[in-house]
C-alpha cells in the first residue's frame, strides 16, 4: 500500500506540500498540486483522515466561539467559514455563548477546548483581561472576526466599523437631514461586542464634521435585534413630537425594527423618516432597506482560510506571520433603496 512518503518522493516535493495539496489549501501552486494529484493517482494512495489524525495528534476540528447564535452576522460567518473547513477536511464545533458571562468563563478557564480542537475562532467575541493568559495556555492558533478583542499573535478579519458608520450618517445628511437619530447596541449586555461603539464613534464624526450638533435624546440604545429596533423607535417617538427625520440603525435587524414601529405609529417610510442600517441582511431587499453593507460570508471564508494556513505550520513565515500580520480589513459598500428620502420640506 503506497504511503504519503512515496507519493512525496515521485512527485519531488515534502510530505507536508503533499498533505496540502490533497486538502485543497490555497498555499499550494496549481502546477505542484497537479504534480502531487498525479503521483497519488499512480500509486494508487488514498489518504485516511483517522490516520493523519492520529499521526499528527491532530483533531482537524476548529472551535468557532459566538456570543449569540441567533444574529444573522454570526450565523452568515459560521456557515462560510464551515463550507471553507469542511472542504480542506476539517470540522467545526460550534461554541454559543449564549449572551452569557458564565459561559465565556467555563470555556476559556475550565479547559473546555484543551485536546478537542486544533484552532480557534473567535467571532466578534470579547476577551476579559484575564482571558488572555487562559487563551494562551490553549496554545492554539486562532483567527479574531469582526470587532471583539484582538488577540497577539492571532489573524484578524473585519471591517472598519467607524467608516461604515461615518457612511450611513454622511448619506443622510447628502439627503438633507439633519435631525438624524441612531439606535445602537445594549451597553447591559453581558458579552455586548464592541461593533455599535465603533458605529456610533462614525455617527457622531460625521455630524461633527457637518457641523450639525449632536443631540443625546436622539440616542437610543437597546439589543441588537428586532424587538430592540422597534422598543428603541418607540422610545423615540416618545421623547420626541414631530419624530427625527432619520434613524440611522446600528444594524439591520433594529432597522427593521424601527420600521415596523414607525409604521404601527401611522408614520411613513421614508417619506415622514427615513431608516438606514448596517449589514445588508437576507431581508434586507426585501422590505426595501438601505444599508451600508458588509461581505459577512466573505469574512467567514477568510477566517477559516487563516486558520488553515495556520494549522500548516505556524513556523513558516511564508505561510503567516508569527505577530498576525495586519488587520484584514474588507470594504463596505452603500446599497440604496425604499427606506431613505430626502426630507419633507418644513
């Protein structure tokens, strides 16, 4: 029976570029991999995953840590970034942390994940400060995904948070508003991510650059979902007769939210407010949203691909950097559609 040795020897490269390429990773040149997919198929070599596991000591399963399951940027990110593992043979184990402060602690300092991943993804999830001497003791590669805590040593795949919400903000000021309203994340939040910080700071840049003061009443935080978009609308309808021209939502979910309020309250979209939101959500186009929207699968994808990159050697700086590397920062882009007008004339 042909080893990985021998399909190494005919095709003239290491054992570890044949293990790479029979997994589909991207570090492999498509010529060396025809190369090595030729040898194997003339030896007849078949490789067994239980095998490599058990040669390497290896799992190939990667731990994907969310605070919630049910927002539709952790799911869109999971699925992506399972599709990228599954291809290369890897599982993942997904962690739900639930929204839950206990959680965070039982699996970071009760050795939850000690011998049953190889890596570690951590989605838009904040670390404690003494988090960081738990995750090291993991001794774990790992990639961080969208705005939680960066961790030394570890890839990090985003967006700039800042600049998507400086764009939502600066378009309805195009529009001519100027009394524009934001709705923003939960600050009670036990495992509350950082992302509606970072979109607020964008908000309140944008209207100090226009010159337009910002007013705090026209501030309203609440959870990052839909029931918190139409609780936190509804504040604003109370706090304020006539209501803000525009809401700028922290993300999509609250947008529609809000929407649904706004219209229980017999006011129109955009015509009496206009709404914009951040993601661009499956159901998004649906009811007509403008949103400043983020590449979610795209993210996912990146970060699995990181963490393989990783797992082929962690020593080799061609592959990865030991410091990280920079940020990988993906751009956003404005999709207009029903939800934004300009202003009614006073």
């Amino acid at each position: 029976m042909a080893r990985i040795d021998d399909v190494a020897r005919l095709a003239g490269v290491s054992t570890a570029t044949v293990s790479r390429a029979l997994r589909g990773l991207p570090t492999v040149s498509e010529l060396t991999r025809a190369r090595v997919l030729s040898a194997a198929t003339q030896l007849g070599y078949v490789a067994s995953p239980s095998a490599s596991r058990l040669a390497g000591g290896k799992t190939r399963s990667v731990a994907a840590v969310v605070p919630r399951l049910t927002r539709w940027f952790f799911a869109t990110v999971i699925e992506a970034a399972q599709d990228r593992l599954y291809e290369a043979g890897y599982d993942l184990l997904l962690y739900n942390l639930g929204g839950r402060e206990q959680e965070r602690r039982r699996l970071f300092h009760a050795a939850a994940l000690t011998h049953r991943v190889d890596a570690l993804m951590l989605i838009a999830t904040p670390l404690h400060d003494e988090d960081f001497a738990a995750v090291t003791r993991l001794a774990l590669p790992g990639v961080t995904v969208s705005s939680g805590t960066p961790v030394p040593g570890w890839p990090c795949v985003r967006i700039d948070d800042t600049a998507a919400g400086r764009t939502a903000t600066e378009y309805l000021l195009r529009l001519g508003h100027r009394r524009i309203a934001h709705i923003s994340g939960d600050p009670t939040d036990e495992l509350a991510f950082t992302a509606h910080l970072d979109r607020r700071r964008g908000y309140l840049d944008a209207l100090a650059d226009a010159g337009v003061p910002a007013d705090p009443s026209l501030d309203v935080e609440d959870e990052f979902t839909v029931a918190g978009g139409e609780r936190a609308a509804a504040e604003l309808l109370r706090r304020h007769d006539p209501p803000p021209t525009a809401i700028f939502a922290a993300c999509d979910e609250i947008a529609m939210g809000a929407m649904a309020t706004l219209r229980q309250a017999g006011l129109r979209v955009p015509q009496d407010v206009s709404v914009i939101g951040i993601d661009d959500h499956d159901l998004a186009g649906a009811v007509g949203l403008t949103t400043v929207a983020q590449p979610a699968t795209e993210q996912g994808r990146l970060a699995a691909t990181a963490i393989l990159e990783q797992e082929l050697d962690p020593r080799d700086p061609a592959i990865w950097e030991p410091d990280g590397g920079p940020p990988m920062v993906l751009p956003t882009r404005l999709i207009i559609r029903d939800s934004t007008a300009p202003p009614l004339a006073p």
